[in-house]
C-alpha cells in the first residue's frame, strides 16, 4: 500500500473544511477585541464612564460567557459531535453581533456580550480540534495552525473596522458632545454589527463541513466515517485510517490514570501547556 507521505490527497477539499471550520477563530479574535473600539462610545451612551465596575463588567463579561463555553465545549462535542455546536456557535456569533449594536439598555448589552463569549468559548475549543481530526497526519501541524493565523487576523480585522468606523473625535468635546455625536449614537453600534457579515457566512457555511470521521467511527458509523475518509485521501488512506482511529478509540476505553500528568515525561509538556 502507499505510505501516508504519498497519497495523493484532496487538498481543495481539506483546505476548504478547514477555512470554515477556522472561521471559528476568526470570529474569536473578532469578537475579543472589537469592544476595545467601542468603549469610549457605549461607555458614554450607557452613562457607566464614572463607574470602573460596570466599565470593567461590560469589557470582562464576553470573557466570562467564554469561560463557560470552553467548560461545556467538551460535553457537547461528545454528545453531538463537532460539526452541530460549530453551527451553535455560529449562531451564538449571529445572534451577539445584530443584538448588541441594537440595544438601548445596559443589561442587554452584558446580555449579547455574554452570549458571543459562550460562542467564543465553544469556537475556540471545537475549531481546533475539528481541523485536527479532519487533517490527514503529514498536513496536520500546518491546519491546525490556520486556525491560529486566523485569530490574530480577526484581532487585527477588529482594529481595522473599529478605525474606519469611528469618526475622528475633536480633543476637548464634553461626554455629552460624544453621546449626540455619530459615534455615540451608532458608530459603536456598527463595530458590532460589522462582524454579522463573517459569522452568518460561518452559519451557512458550516452546515456543508462534513462530520468528524472520528466522531462517526465513535458513535458507531463506521460507513459514514469511512465515505469522508476515502474523499479526503482514498481508498487505502480510508481503510488504514479507520484502523488508527478504532485504535485509539480501543484505548480510550481504559481507565484515565490521572497520576500520569505528573509523570516524568508528560509534567513539563502540561507545565507549557498551562
């Protein structure tokens, strides 16, 4: 049979799984450091400028929902594979950008902020390893990397989009001035709303990803598992594959030894982990 290094895979295919499932990371990066550009403009238009506390809530709260989102990401990718909660968390993305440009209230806004942060969570969890298992071994390390590039280029979209949007504020306007200006009243708004664009693309894109093949193979459907493996690298990669992943799913039913995180070996991979 031919060695993995030789099989000719499908790269538009793989390459194109991956840059939806990376969008994930694109929306993460987005969604993490748009609120930088507004703060100046919401701040004022929610009359919280004098109070660090809720200052501090409104720019922390996303990071809380995506506390939460990583927490679950888990649970969720057991019991309804990767493919489902990418779409969930597309639709967290959708739902927190139209909702928090629209709102006229404080809490609503902590509301939708908390909303993008459980997508956050979730899309920085199962965007990784979505590419990962869908990755044939010698492409892996750059794949899965993509979703990193990605990231940082939705920090630097952010920035981006938050300096075409603002209009240049005058040095010595008065907080009342900022609110009635274009950018209190919607300036910031559109910061939030610019990321509708990428996150409903996200949504509709991610319902023609196909399935992790290992989570098929776990969930006991091996054909299905195998018709994504033989697209992506053939016949023969699709049968040695099956065999790997049915091995590693074979081990996964030990017992886990927690002690062996502190082990020798494995304690300083974990310590750079951390």
């Amino acid at each position: 049979g031919k060695t993995v290094d030789k099989i000719n895979f499908n790269k538009r295919f793989i390459i194109g799984i991956t840059l939806v499932s990376a969008m994930g990371g694109l929306l993460f990066g987005y969604d993490w450091v748009v609120i930088g550009g507004a703060k100046p403009f919401y701040e004022r238009f929610f009359n919280i400028a004098s109070l660090p506390h809720l200052q501090g809530w409104a720019m922390s709260s996303a990071l809380t929902g995506c506390l939460f989102g990583a927490m679950i990401s888990g649970y969720f990718t057991d019991r309804f594979g990767r493919k489902l909660p990418l779409i969930g968390a597309a639709a967290l993305f959708t739902v927190s950008a139209i909702g928090t440009g629209a709102v006229n209230q404080f809490t609503p806004f902590i509301v939708y902020r908390l909303i993008g942060g459980l997508g956050i969570g979730l899309a920085s969890a199962i965007s990784p390893m979505y590419i990962a298992e869908i990755s044939p071994a010698p492409l892996r390390g750059r794949l899965v990397s993509v979703n990193q590039l990605t990231i940082v280029i939705g920090i630097l979209a952010a920035q981006v989009i938050n300096y075409l949007i603002a209009e240049k504020v005058p040095e010595g306007v008065s907080d009342e001035m900022i609110v009635q200006s274009w950018n209190g009243q919607m300036g910031w708004r559109w910061m939030f709303w610019a990321e509708t664009v990428p996150a409903f693309t996200f949504f509709v894109l991610a319902f023609f990803i196909p399935e992790s093949p290992r989570y098929l193979a776990k969930s006991g459907n091996r054909p299905k598992a195998l018709l994504i493996l033989k697209r992506i690298g053939g016949e023969s990669y699709a049968g040695a594959e099956e065999k790997n992943i049915a091995a590693t799913l074979n081990e996964g039913g030990t017992k886990v030894d927690w002690k062996e995180l502190f082990s020798g070996k494995i304690r300083p991979v974990m310590l750079m982990g951390i």
